[in-house]
C-alpha cells in the first residue's frame, strides 16, 4: 500500500482530532445538563418537603389547639358542672334526713341516683375529653375499671385478660370513643338479656390490629329476635371506623368480636 501524502495525513489526523473533541464537547454538554436537571430535581424536592413541613406545623398547631380546648372544656365541666352536681347531691341527702313522707324520701331517692348517674356520665366525658387518654393502655385500663364498675352490684363475675398490649401505641379519640361506646352497650346487654354469671373481656394486639372481645356463659340471642338497637349500633360505629364486628351466639353464650387497625 503506498503512503498517503503528507497533506492528506495531516487533514486525517485533524478530522479526528475534530471529531474526538466533537465527541468530548457533547459528553461534555450531556453530563452538565444531566447535572442540571438532577439540582433542579433536588430543588423541586426540597420545594416539596419545605412545604410539607410547613402543612405539618399548620395541622400541629391546629391539634394542639384542638387539644387545648378539649383541655379547657374539660376543667370547666369539672369546676362548674361537677361542683353543681355534687352540692345538688348533698341538698338532697340534706332534705332527706328532714323528710319523714314516705313518697317524698322515694323522690329524693330518685334524684340521688340520677345525680350518681349524671356524676358517672361526667367522668366518662371528662376522660373521653383528655387527650391524655389517646394510647391503648390507658383506654384497656379504663375500659376494665368501667366494667368491673359497672357489674359490682350484680351476680356477673368478670374475667379481663389482656394479650401484647403495647401501652404507648397512640389510639385516636374517635376510635377511643366508639370503642368505649360499643364496650358499654355490650356490657348493658349482657346484664339485661344474657342471664349469664360469667363475662370475660379480652383485648388482643396483633401488630397494628387490635382487638377487644366480650364473651359470656349466658343464655345467647334467641335465632327468631330481631336485631336490636344495641347490636345495630355496635355495628354502625366499628364501620366508620373501618372496623370488623361479629357476633358468635349459642347455647353456651354469647361472643362479641370488635377489631380496628391503629
């Protein structure tokens, strides 16, 4: 093969040059705007969290205040409405020392049980109001007390067992509420209906699923009752809040499953 002219060499050796540079300046080009794009993705995503966070603060702030005013209305109704309550109690004990009408001292009767009543249906409001009562172990603990309460005058003995319960885990004021709702209900109605002398209250933690149970040795719900008020509420509360809710009923006795995810 013969020699290329030395122009002809030095022309190649140029364009490649050229060409090599040409290569380089695009690489070049590409990995500057690559570069670009990736600061202004950063800046986009710092834009994001910024305002995010800013969201957070306002949604904290409006808890807090929301919580700040469960917190008032809480000590105002134990000041005021709890005060008024337990003078309308001692007036009557006062008057019924005085009285000596059988009818009347009946009557006075009446309204120191009602003022009970309206004493223990402000506690429990005052507990649903304080925010402090929003984790598991403080409604399970609660929960219990209220039962062992409520059955202490009657024939029913009460079993509570609790299962990985993790106490801190935080548990809304909606789910706490309807819960404790649902818990009430079911207690009244094992009282009234079941003729059992065995209750046992359950509260299970899988994970994020927690469950509360109320099983008796009574009677069960007769197959030909309609469904009451009691079980349609039970059951219109666990759906608003996503929840499961059975009913296990037989000769051996009742079961009542509450379940919701934290």
């Amino acid at each position: 093969m013969k020699q290329l002219p030395d122009t002809i060499r030095l022309v190649y050796i140029i364009a490649v040059i050229l060409l090599f540079t040409f290569v380089i300046f695009i690489v070049l080009i590409v990995v500057l705007y690559n570069k670009r794009q990736l600061f202004f993705i950063q800046q986009q995503q710092l834009k994001e969290a910024e305002y995010q966070n800013q969201l957070l603060q306002k949604e904290l702030e409006k808890q807090k205040s929301v919580e700040q005013e469960r917190e008032r209305i809480s000590h105002d109704m134990h000041d005021d409405l709890g005060a008024g309550i337990s003078a309308l109690k001692l007036q009557a004990e006062f008057i019924k020392q005085k009285a000596h009408d059988g009818a009347l001292i009946s009557d006075i009767d009446e309204l120191l049980l009602t003022s009970e009543e309206m004493n223990v249906s402000m506690r429990e409001m005052l507990w649903s109001l304080n925010s402090g009562n929003d984790t598991l172990g403080n409604f399970v603990d609660y929960a219990i007390l209220y039962t062992r309460n409520f059955l202490k005058k009657t024939k029913i003995i009460l079993y509570a067992e609790s299962e990985r319960i993790i106490g801190e885990i935080p548990i809304s004021t909606e789910q706490r509420r309807n819960l404790f709702l649902c818990l009430k209900e079911a207690v009244n109605n094992a009282y009234k209906y079941s003729k059992a002398n065995h209750l046992t209250l359950s509260f299970i933690q899988k994970e994020n699923n927690f469950i509360m149970k109320l099983s008796d040795n009574g009677t069960g719900i007769p197959q030909d009752r309609p469904e009451g008020n009691g079980l349609r509420n039970m059951k219109r509360r666990m759906l608003e809040m996503d929840g499961e809710f059975e009913v296990v009923s037989g000769d051996s006795g009742t079961l009542l499953l509450f379940k919701i995810r934290l």
